[in-house]
C-alpha cells in the first residue's frame, strides 16, 4: 500500500513538473494583445440603422483598395441601389457596371460588360492567381467577412452584451485591424511577405491597405485611415447583414405589440373578475 503510493506520488510530481516546465518552455507571446476600441456605430442598438451616405463613402474605400484583392461574390451590383444599403440611383449603378467585365467563356468574346444583375467580380479568376499575387495567401471574400469575425471580451463585458444588444463585433475588428498596422515590436521577426499588426497580435500576409489621403471624399469627411476604415467596416457589415434595418425595425414592432398586449390582458382580467367575490 504505502508503496503504492509513493508509486502515485512520483507519478503525480512527474506530472505536475512535466506541467508547469511546459509553460515555462512554451515561446511567451512578446506581445500583449491590445483590446478592441469600440466604436459608435450608426446601426448598433435597437434602433441602429445603417447610414446610407457612410456606406458610399464605405463603398468608395472598398472599390479603390480593397477589391483589388478582395471579393465580394454574394453582392450584384443591383444591390449597391438598394434601399436600406448604399441606396446608389440606378443610373449610376448601371454605368457602375458598365466598368467591369465579366469573363463568360460561353460566348464568342469570351466576355462582356456587367450589367446591375451580375454579381460582384473577382478581382482573381483562380484562387492560384490570388495566391499568386499574395504571397501564398487567399485574400477572403467579403460577402459574409464581417459576420465570421468579431472581438472577444472578457466578463462581465460580453454577458452585458445581452442588455445592450450588442452585435457590432464584426465591424469593430475589422476597424480595429486597420488601424493598427504598425511597426513589429523588438525581438520579433516579421518575415518577407508578412505584415505586423497590434490588434491581431500577430503577422498577416496583408500590408496596411489605407494610408492618409489616399481615397477622395466628397463633403467634409476627413481622409484619414481611421475614417476610412470606420466607413469600409460599416459597408462590410451590410454586405453581410442587408437586412440589419427591417430586422431592427420589426424587432421594435414585436415590442410596442406585446406592450399594448399586455395592457390589453390585464384589462380583460380586471373585467372578468370583477364580480367574483375574492
Ligand atoms: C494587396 C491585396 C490586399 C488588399 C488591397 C486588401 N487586402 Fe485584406 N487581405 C489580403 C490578404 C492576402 C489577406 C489574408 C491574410 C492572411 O491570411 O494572412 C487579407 C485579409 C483580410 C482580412 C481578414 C483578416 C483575418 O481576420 O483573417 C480583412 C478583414 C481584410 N483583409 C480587410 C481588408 C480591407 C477592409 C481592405 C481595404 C481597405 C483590404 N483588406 C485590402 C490582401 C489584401
């Protein structure tokens, strides 16, 4: 017996120094991972709506940096003239469209100019080419990107979350991943192809797409990476939700109903059991 358990006891100390001499062993991380700043997005809250003139600037941004090497296959340009989105006028999506050309080996061209039905082209016709052209990286669609993305929060923040309705993760880390393409800290080793970046934590084989000025803003918006990257997170965040505005709506409907429901009821039950003795 009392061998037996010297037997567990070794066993037990083996494992515990296995244990912790792993942690010790293990790289640290040389960063500490910054914390999201959260933005105040016209869509957040019950009665968020998306701001149709940031999704045209947002729109703007998308067009002149990131679809050269970003997709965005589940948007038509029909849908850019939506209400609810962007909401360009016909017209100008149409002559939209007209800029672009859709590759359609089935005719005798071999392409044609897009029309407002045609989905978004990709800017790779392979994902090789993509590849390619990014170091090995697949750069990906957009169409649903703010959607497969948000930040994490330590408690209590996220259980808040359900009072405050919260659901602007996806477009506050792509904001904050824009932002943040900095310098690597020292004693890390950025390789060729790679890109620091603070939010991340980490590499990408993405460069800062935004720099100051780059993009012409009609009106007085200011041309700065961060506003840039608050409008194209914004458009993002539509391309994945279109629906974000009516969702919302409705969502306030049900409620004013179930008020003037649950006024409705206790009036009845004040009448009915008003001549019962009790
Ligand atoms: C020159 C090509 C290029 C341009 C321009 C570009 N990207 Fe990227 N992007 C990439 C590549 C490549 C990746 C994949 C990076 C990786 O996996 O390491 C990526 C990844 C991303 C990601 C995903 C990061 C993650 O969480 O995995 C987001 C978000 C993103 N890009 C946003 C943008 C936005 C917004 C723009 C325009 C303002 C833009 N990109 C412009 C090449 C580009």
């Amino acid at each position: 017996m009392n061998k037996m358990n010297r037997f567990f006891k070794s066993v037990l100390l083996a494992v515990g120094l296995g244990v912790s001499g792993s942690m010790l062993a293990a790289p640290a991380k040389a960063v500490v991972v910054i914390e999201a700043e959260l933005q105040d997005w016209s869509f957040g809250g019950i009665f968020g709506r998306y701001d149709k003139n940031q999704l045209q600037r947002g729109f703007q941004v998308f067009q002149q940096s990131c679809a050269a090497c970003h997709g965005a296959k589940q948007i038509s340009f029909r849908n850019l003239s939506e209400e609810g989105g962007p909401a360009f006028s016909e017209s100008q999506v149409k002559a939209l469209a007209a800029e672009y050309t859709i590759i359609d080996p089935e005719l005798e061209e071999g392409e044609r100019p897009a029309t407002p039905a045609d989905n978004w082209p990709d800017p790779f016709p392979t994902i090789k080419d993509a590849r390619a052209a990014n170091n090995g990286a697949v750069p990906p669609d957009f169409s649903v990107l703010a959607k497969a993305r948000g930040i994490s929060q330590k408690f209590p923040a996220w259980a808040l979350n359900y009072f405050t309705g919260y659901q602007e993760g996806g477009a506050d880390y792509i904001y904050n991943l824009l932002v943040n393409f900095k310098d690597a800290p020292e004693g890390v080793d950025v390789l060729p192809g790679q890109y620091w970046n603070a939010y991340y934590g980490g590499t990408l084989a993405m460069a800062s797409p935004l720099f100051d000025g780059m993009i012409d803003y009609e009106g007085d918006f200011p041309e700065t990476v961060e506003q840039y990257a608050l409008d194209v997170a914004a458009f993002m965040m539509w391309m994945a939700e279109p629906q974000l505005n009516s969702r919302k709506q409705m969502g306030f409907q049900v409620l004013v109903f179930l008020f003037v429901l649950t006024g409705l009821m206790i009036a009845v039950k004040r009448k009915l059991w008003s001549k019962v003795e009790h």
